[in-house]
C-alpha cells in the first residue's frame, strides 16, 4: 500500500514547497524563516475551494476579510494565467408533454407554460483575476464570491511538516519491511483479483448471498423494517420519490403503489412500460442505523472484505480516515428499479454512462420478472414506429436507423433465462474514443422528457447518454471500441474499477445494494477524476458526489 500511495504524497509535499517558495519570496525571506499560521477548523468541518469546490487538506491561501478559501491548484493556474471560468449550467430540457415522449406533437400549451426554462445551458461569468508581478493573489472578484480587496495569506490545516514526515515514515517503513511481502501466503482467490485488479479490469464473484444469513431482500421486506425503525408518527416512509425513466424526472409516490409496480408492473394509458426507479435508499445517510439487520447482511456478503468493507477494510483507505475527520459518503446504497428484458430505445430502465471517483462493488441482491401482455407487445410496436417517424421529422433518422431485426425478433419471442442487469463496461484507455463518439454522434440520443441533446459539457459527467446495441456496434465499427458487456445475475456482485465508464439497464425489476471505497491500486485515478471534476461548471450535476481523497 505504501509503495502505491507515496508518490501521490510526495507530489502533495513537492506543491506545498513551491506555494512556500513563492511566498518565501513574497515575504524577501527564505523557507525556514516564514510562519504559516493555522487555520482553526471545527471538528468535522470539511474545507472547500471557493473556486473550483475541490477539498482543501493543508496549504491553502484565505482571506482575512471574507473568509474565502483558495486550493494550491487554483493559485498556481491564476499565476499561469490559466484559470478557467466555473460556468453556471441552466435547464435546456423542455417539457413538450405526454404525446411527444411517446411519439407524437408536442404539446403547445405544455411548452409555453414551460417557456421561461429555454435558455442556454450554461452561461459563462468571468471576470478577468490575475496574480500581482510576486506572486500575489488577491481575493476573488465580487462576481467569483470573493471581496477583492486583500490579498490571500498562505494558511496551513495540519500541524508544520506533517507531509514530510509521512514521507519519511514511509521511507523507513519501506525499507525495513520490503520484502515481508514476498514471504506473506495470499489467498488464491485474492491472488486473482489483484492481478486484474491491477489492470483496471472489472470482476465478476458468483454467489456472494450464500455468505449471509438468509435475511430477504424483498423490497416489501426492506421497507418495512425501515418502517419499524423509525420514530413513533414519523410518516416520511409512506412516499417514495422516483425517477421516471421516460421523461427522466423525479416525482413522489405512494409507496405501496411502488412497491406494487416492481411486482407486478406499471403502464402508461397506451400500454407503454411505465419503468421507475429509486436512487440512494435509504434516503438517511447511515444505512446503519436505519436498516441495521440488512446493514450486517451485506457487509458478510461482501467479497474481498479487505478491499470493501467500509469500516474495517484494511485495503480500503476511505476506512483509514482520522475520527475527526468527515467522512465521505461511500454507501453502502440500496438501488431499487422496475425493469423488463426488452430494449425499447425510450424510458428504459437504465443507469446512463457515467464515471465514478471511487472504487464500486455492486451486488445484486433480488429480482422479479415482470412479464409483458399481448397487447402491450403490440402497442410497443407500434409505438416504436411513431418513435421513428418523430427521430425522422426532427433529423435523428438517418444516423439512427432504429430497432433492427434482432430488436424486433426479441419483443416477441421467449429467451433463454436471463438475468437480472446488463451491464457495459468500458476500458479506461477507451474513454477518449468513447468521449469522441458521444460528440460527434450526440444529436442522435435523447434526455430529458425525450428532448434531443443539444449541448455536451462533458460527454461521460453529463450521464445523458445510454448507448443502446445499434449505438454499440457503430462504436465498434467507427472506433474499434467495445465494453466488456455481462448480465448480472442474482447473488452475483460486479467490481467496478475507479474511472472506467459504465452503464446498467435492468432486465427484470432490481434490488442492488452498492458501496463504493477506494483502493491502493486506483488511487490515482481518484485524483486524475478530481481534477476532472473541478474543471466542470460549478452547478454540474457530477460534482455533487465529491471524494475527500486524502
């Protein structure tokens, strides 16, 4: 672990000495003469960049008159010259009704009372902020949240030289215990993570439910115990809020109805699959607490503990964090979702591309087949062809040719056993042709109430797309590109390496519970992403699910 971690300190340490440098110079001083004064931080409070949002865990530059707080990396590219403007992102997405999601005219009267939501995606507010000729950094421009006025002092968060003497323990551990690890015995299942692991290779553990106790993962089962749980007269279990997968937008439910959806289905008015999901349940951030049967459940589930195990992974550095220090919210997180086998190309029951910060390890943990009606198979053809008469009218037609024979074969024939999710996995040296295809082919795909996607930020962070099998093909063909795709089966738990792309759609209506934690292996991946998140415009959905990496 040392081994993998130190040079991520060591860059830590090398930025701190320049800061230092600059404000040796700064001050006409040298480095041993400055004081840097602590910040005097409340137990559990987690500092944020007023710029770019990343946290800060040490040097930092503050203003005395503001408060506003300035990361290393920001002061280094307002020095350069660099910086670049947090755009703020607004709505593109236009409600134009019922009719048009499922084919048909827009509804105009939707659309105006809507009107006042068509704007651009994201506006740029830049004020130019530039260094003084030594260095000097001055708060930030009103119109950045700063006063400024002063100039921002260096401050420090932890004790003087703290980093380096990590970096010298590190050393010194290094050199007494280095070849310890060649006589430990690992285990033979272990042994054969590690090596793809290493690789940035996903995993695949077969059985992981026959670990535990037995206890039913039933969401009937799941919300009842969280009902026993809660305060007397507290009613807040009674309404779930969902996302619905064809307009793509959250609303609140009774729970029973949900509950009944998952077993038996749901159906628009013309018999289209009403596909609804529940993201980040329990709601409460301590699965803990709120679900502790099922809390101790999963956690015996839990293959290579060493690696997952949110309290006591030894493998796991998002355990190794000071008492004091607040931890990020790494699950684990119950994902519950209708689903159903057929691919409709609209509102289905997916997980959009999308890239994660941290480690994941997925387990699929209960499944029902919702089968589909005569009548519903005959109303989702014809449906898909108004899909395709619309994609026609609006210019999507002619790169996105539709269902092919295969799609059309599979919504009337049984199938073989399948499973409960499949999923699409991409190599993390394909993202960049993956990133390629999505801009150049991106008016081809549809988001928000099935509106045409207009604009790209960041064609994996937006989570707009969901590459469908004809959009997977063309891949292939244009990019010579393809995901590792599987289905998920019961009791089957699915590692996703930090930094590889991914998508899911459900199968069969879902219960997964998930946890995410961070490896020695793919620690830098974590701050490869971090600095991929801070460059995204400051109300970007991707940056809301931000990680403390040290």
């Amino acid at each position: 672990m040392l081994k993998l971690l130190l040079p991520f300190v060591q860059q830590i340490c090398e930025e701190q000495n320049q800061e230092q440098e600059i404000e040796a110079q700064i001050q006409g001083k040298s480095c041993s003469e400055i004081e840097i004064p602590q910040t005097q931080c409340d137990v559990g409070e987690r500092v944020y960049c007023d710029h770019c949002a990343t946290s800060i865990v040490d040097l930092h530059r503050s203003c005395a008159k503001c408060s506003f707080e300035l990361c290393l990396s920001c002061c280094k590219e307002i020095r350069n010259g660099s910086v670049k403007p947090r755009s703020e992102m607004k709505a593109q997405y236009i409600d134009r009704g019922y009719s048009y999601m499922h084919g048909g005219d827009p509804d105009l009267l939707q659309m105006f009372s809507n009107a006042s939501n068509i704007v651009e995606r994201h506006v740029q507010m830049f004020t130019r902020w530039n260094a003084n000729d030594d260095g000097r950094i001055k708060c930030a421009p009103k119109q950045l949240g700063g006063c400024g006025g002063c100039v921002l002092e260096l401050k420090r968060m932890l004790p003087s030289e703290r980093v380096p003497d990590l970096i010298n323990k590190a050393h010194h551990l290094l050199k007494r215990f280095c070849n310890i690890e060649d006589e430990v015995n690992v285990d033979e299942d272990l042994f054969e993570f590690q090596k793809h692991w290493r690789n940035g290779e996903p995993a695949i553990v077969e059985g992981v439910l026959r670990q535990g106790t037995g206890l039913s993962w039933d969401p009937m089962v799941a919300f009842k115990a969280l009902s026993g749980n809660l305060p007397s007269g507290d009613n807040s279990n009674d309404t779930v809020t969902v996302v619905d997968c064809l307009s793509g937008c959250e609303e609140e439910i009774n729970t029973h109805q949900f509950l009944e959806g998952y077993k038996d289905g749901q159906k628009y008015i013309n018999l289209w699959p009403t596909l609804l999901k529940i993201k980040d349940w329990p709601p409460s951030d301590n699965f803990e607490n709120v679900l502790p049967r099922h809390f101790d459940e999963f956690i015996r589930c839990l293959p290579f503990q060493e690696y997952c195990d949110p309290r006591a992974g030894i493998l796991n550095l998002a355990s190794k964090l000071p008492p004091h220090v607040i931890k990020p919210d790494l699950g684990p997180k119950t994902y519950i979702a209708y689903g159903i086998k057929e691919e409709l190309g609209r509102g289905d029951s997916v997980t959009k591309l999308h890239c994660d910060m941290a480690d994941a390890v997925n387990i699929l943990t209960h499944t029902t087949e919702v089968k589909l009606t005569d009548d519903q198979y005959s109303a989702i053809r014809k449906i898909k062809r108004a899909h395709q008469a619309q994609d026609k009218k609006e210019g999507l037609a002619k790169k996105n040719r539709g269902p092919s024979k295969s799609d059309e074969k599979s919504i009337t024939e049984e199938t073989t056993e399948i499973g409960g999710a499949l999923w699409d996995i991409f190599r993390r040296e394909d993202t960049k042709y993956l990133e390629a295809y999505l801009r150049k082919h991106s008016n081809e795909f549809r988001h928000l109430y099935c509106s045409q996607v207009k604009e790209v930020i960041h064609p994996i962070h937006d989570q707009c797309f969901y590459l469908t099998l004809e959009h997977k093909k063309k891949l292939k063909e244009e990019f010579g590109v393809e995901p590792w795709t599987f289905e998920q089966k019961l009791g089957e738990a699915v590692f996703i390496p930090a930094g590889c792309p991914h998508q899911v759609r459900n199968l069969k209506s879902c219960t997964k519970v998930a946890v995410d934690f961070v490896s020695p292996e793919n620690v830098h991946m974590c701050m490869h992403l971090t600095e991929e998140f801070r460059r995204l415009p400051k109300n970007h959905k991707a940056r809301e699910d931000k990680l403390e990496v040290i």
